[in-house]
C-alpha cells in the first residue's frame, strides 16, 4: 500500500513535468529526431524593428494609361543577430502577428502572439569583419515573422538576418497582386543596400561595422521565392512581362526585371553568394522560360513538397531546377508535401472552433508535422550557406545518396531521414 501511495503522488508530478516542458518548447526548437545541423550555434541572438523608406518607386497600383506615379515606398524590417549576452542566459521575446487578411477574400484580422528566443534590442556582439548578411522574404500573404524558427537558428550560427514585410503583400495590408509582382525584387535589393548601409564604417547604428554584406544570401518562399531568383539572375519572360502590361494600367515596369532587357543583365549583384528558394512560384504561369533560367547562375538550393498545388512540382518548382542550368543547384523534395514546406507550425490560435481553415493552412501541411519540416530546413540551410558564405566543409551533408529510403541520410538519426529527395546538378558552364 505504501508502495502504491508514492506512485499516485508522485504521477501528478511527472504529467505537471512533462506539460511544463512541453510549453517551453518554442518554435524552431528541436525534436527529438532533429538532424544534426538543425541544433541553435553558439551565439545568444538579439533582435531588432527597423522602419525603412524606399524613395521615388512606381506606384503601380496607381498606374493608368501607361503612366507610372511615384510614391516612397515603406517597409518594416525585422533584424536578429548574435548578441553579446551570455548563451547561457535566457532569451525570449514575443513576436505579435495576425491571422486573416485584408486582400480579396477579407478574412477578418485575428491578432496573437508567439514567443520566440531572442532578446529585444540586446547589445550585438563585436566581431572583427562582421558576420555574413542573410536577407528573407516572406510568401503572399504573410510577413517577417513567418519563418522565426529559421531566423533565430541562423542568427545564433553567426549571421545577420533581415526578414522584410513586403508592403501591401503582408496580411495586415494585402493588396491587388500586380504591387507583389513588381516590387519582390524590388524590395530584396533595396534591403541589401540599405543592411550594407547600416553595418558601414559611417553607420550611426548599433550594427556598425556588423554587417559583411559582400556575403550575402537571400532566402524566399513563394513569391518571395519568385522575388530572390529574379533578384539572383533568372529575367523574366517576355511573355510574362507583355501580360502583366495589361494587368498594370499600362505600365512597362515589371518588364524592366526581363531576361531580354540589357539593363536587368546589370542589376546581378556580386554580393549575393547564395539563394534559397522554397517552393517558388511562377514556372506554371509562364514567369520563367529557358533562356531567362540560364540567367540563373547564383548557386542555388530548391525546397518543395512534391504535391505543391500553388507552384507546382514536376511543371513548376522542379522545372526551374531543372531549367537553371548554369546553376550548381540542389532540390530537396519533401514528398506527399504541398506548397507550405517553409513557415513556421500554426499558431494555436488557428485551432479555434469557427476559424477559416485556411487560418490553419497558412502554416501546416495536410502530411508532414511542420516542426519536422522546420528542423529539416535548419540542417539543410545551414549547410548550404555555411558552404557558400562561410567556406565550410558540409559536403558529407549535401552529397547524399538522392533517396532518403535508401540508407539514412549524413547528420539524421538512425531511421529519421525517410520521405525525402536530394537532387544536385552541377552548372553546364
């Protein structure tokens, strides 16, 4: 009987245990079953808001009879980097976002907050050089927050991460798309600027001499996927350019980001040593053809569900693979996936009797568990910019056999790495 007493006292105990842990675990924080390069690096990681002004850009949403106002374009960037506090001393901070959007189906806005590790405004730390820039961008709709279990993970590697809300394509101000269409690229390389500008040796910012913008990578989803390979080389097609003419009041300024316009062959940009591209979207619109594709020339690795029903996989993701040839590439395919293998898990919130569903599909995938899919992108992010932008050797990470069934993959745990396609080209050039 004594025996018996202990064991129900001590029950609650465990289950109060078990419960407390469990609400402890925050986004981007590793399963049990995690892949190795997916575990948060060395540094404490500080966090920071920054509003900033784009001047003079075609407000194209205003655009009729072919001419093109102008407007100074505003966007809120949020900025995580390594931080001079102690790894060891507790790092939270809590992000505050919306559900719904204000675009053509006007879901109404529910507000909520997640709570991330990181601390507000914290003192960077002090590194000689800098740390190598990574800049994202979010899909239609969604916003700088979508991707923190990334953010956080890289900042704490050693990199300065800039995620931007994209104007009239967050959910808070979603708009007609054409201002999506024109203003991707647009946005990424103002950003890029403007970090370099921040981390300069005559910045007045607290990221002062910070910021290694020589080495950069750009990170999208979606239409931010869209935005970083054009950003990246791959000039869009003039069928495409000819279409959005009609959609745009006229207005040619899409078209300036062709692959056929001399002038866009000068807009790549040597700072950018990487991209990652998850599920990008516009193959299957006739975005890209072949000839804008070899553009592409930036080493470049592709992420998709191999049942993504916004981009497309065999026609559309796997197709740009496919057709950027004068890349070094690599596709990982989530397989049974569809289009969301990049944001963070759905909030809690989004299970709440009465909600849209798509409030719920915003985030989760109908296959996979989403923190599965969060610290599969760690591993392979990781090792696929550390790579490029910090000459690390991660090659036993990324040359892996192409099926994950077939023997378990470098860096996952005995009988983890199922489900999954690595595919690497080598550049024809």
């Amino acid at each position: 009987m004594k025996k018996s007493y202990y064991i129900l006292v001590l029950l609650p105990l465990l289950v109060f245990s078990i419960s407390t842990n469990a609400q402890d675990f925050l986004y981007g924080d590793p399963l049990p079953d995690a892949p190795e390069l997916s575990a948060r690096g060395e540094y404490s990681v500080g966090v920071g808001t920054y509003d900033m002004l784009n001047p003079d850009q075609v407000d194209i949403l205003n655009s009729k009879d072919g001419n093109d106002p102008l407007y100074d374009r505003p966007l809120t960037v949020e900025i995580w980097y390594p931080s001079a506090l102690p790894v060891n001393v507790k790092a939270t901070t809590t992000y505050n976002e919306v559900m719904g959007t204000r675009g053509d189906t006007l879901r109404p806005l529910v507000p909520f907050t997640f709570k991330g590790r990181a601390v507000r405004d914290a003192v960077p730390l002090k590194k000689e050089g800098g740390f190598p820039l990574v800049i994202v961008s979010h899909g239609y709709v969604g916003s700088r927050y979508l991707m923190t279990y990334l953010t956080e993970n890289l900042a704490s590697k050693g990199y300065i991460v800039a995620a931007i809300d994209h104007t009239d394509s967050t959910f808070k101000d979603a708009n007609a798309f054409q201002s999506t269409l024109l203003n991707r690229a647009l946005d990424i390389r103002f950003v890029l600027n403007q970090m370099e500008s921040l981390g300069s040796s005559k910045s007045k910012d607290l990221l002062k001499g910070l910021i290694d913008a020589d080495n950069t990578a750009i990170i999208g989803y979606s239409m931010g996927g869209f935005g970083v390979l054009n950003v990246a080389g791959a000039g869009y097609s003039d069928a495409f350019a000819g279409f959005t003419v009609g959609m745009t009041g006229g207005s040619k300024a899409i078209g300036i980001h062709s692959a056929s316009n001399p002038e866009y062959q000068k807009m790549v940009d040597p700072r950018i040593k990487a991209v990652v591209a998850f599920a990008p979207w516009g193959m299957e619109r006739g975005v890209w053809d072949a000839e804008g594709l070899k553009g592409l020339k930036t080493p470049t690795l592709f992420i998709a569900g191999s049942e993504d029903d916004i981009s497309g996989y065999e026609k559309g993701i796997k197709a740009i693979y496919q057709g950027a040839v004068n890349a070094d590439r690599y596709l990982l395919t989530y397989m049974g996936a569809r289009h969301n293998v990049a944001p963070n898990p759905p909030p809690a919130e989004s299970l709440q009797p009465g909600l849209h569903i798509d409030e719920y599909y915003r985030y989760a995938d109908s296959t996979w568990d989403q923190r599965k899919i969060n610290n599969v992108n760690q591993h392979f992010v990781t090792a696929f910019i550390g790579t490029h932008l910090k000459q690390k050797d991660f090659k036993k990470y990324l040359d892996v056999q192409s099926d994950s069934n077939e023997k378990n993959w470098a860096g996952f745990k005995p009988r983890s790495s199922t489900g999954m396609e690595l595919l690497h080209s080598a550049p024809t050039e």
